[in-house]
C-alpha cells in the first residue's frame, strides 16, 4: 500500500496477488468517513455482510458508506489493484474483524 496524497484526502494503490483479500472490516466515524475503490488493474471481489459478492474489473468504482462491514480482493486467478481512497472524517478508524472464509 503506497500512499498518493496525504493533506487532503488520503489515498492508497493497494495490490492484491492472486486470492488475496483482506479481512471482514468497517470503516468508522462520527460523521463523514467510508472509502471509495477506483479499480486500477487485475480482477476482484468485494462483499458487502449480508449481499452477494460482487466482481471488479478495471473502472469499476465502490462507494463504501461508512460503517458498512465488507471485505475486498483478488479472485484467485489474477492480481488486483485499486486506489482507495478514504473519505474525510471526524474520529475515522477501521475495525478488522474475522477472516473470509471462502
């Protein structure tokens, strides 16, 4: 993960090798917050608790609301890229939570 601005709004390019993915986790704040997914390179996935899983492809874009628990990542035939861009806040912190199990 490679931070590209940091002042104003922080954003990331955040690579994921083959069947990488990151755990369950939300995005926490007492206003404002969440992440937007600008899908770069490569293939994913990201799921929402409770929803289909969704696949990603170069240009898709994710509005992730925030306290929304989800994960993201590669499917497990290619490598994947997105910028992520985390959204302004007050109080803003990311909760990890369990790992994905499929």
């Amino acid at each position: 993960m490679y931070p590209i601005c940091t002042e104003q709004v922080s954003m990331y390019n955040v690579t994921f090798e083959p069947g990488c993915r990151n755990n369950w986790h939300k995005h926490l704040s007492k206003s404002g917050g969440g992440q937007i997914l600008i899908c770069i390179a490569g293939y994913g996935y990201y799921q929402e608790d409770s929803k289909e899983r969704r696949e990603l492809k170069p240009g898709d874009i994710v509005n992730i609301p925030v306290n929304v628990k989800h994960w993201h990542g590669a499917r497990i035939d290619s490598w994947f890229s997105h910028i992520s861009v985390e959204v302004p806040g007050v109080d803003v912190t990311t909760e990890w939570l369990e790992v994905v199990d499929y």
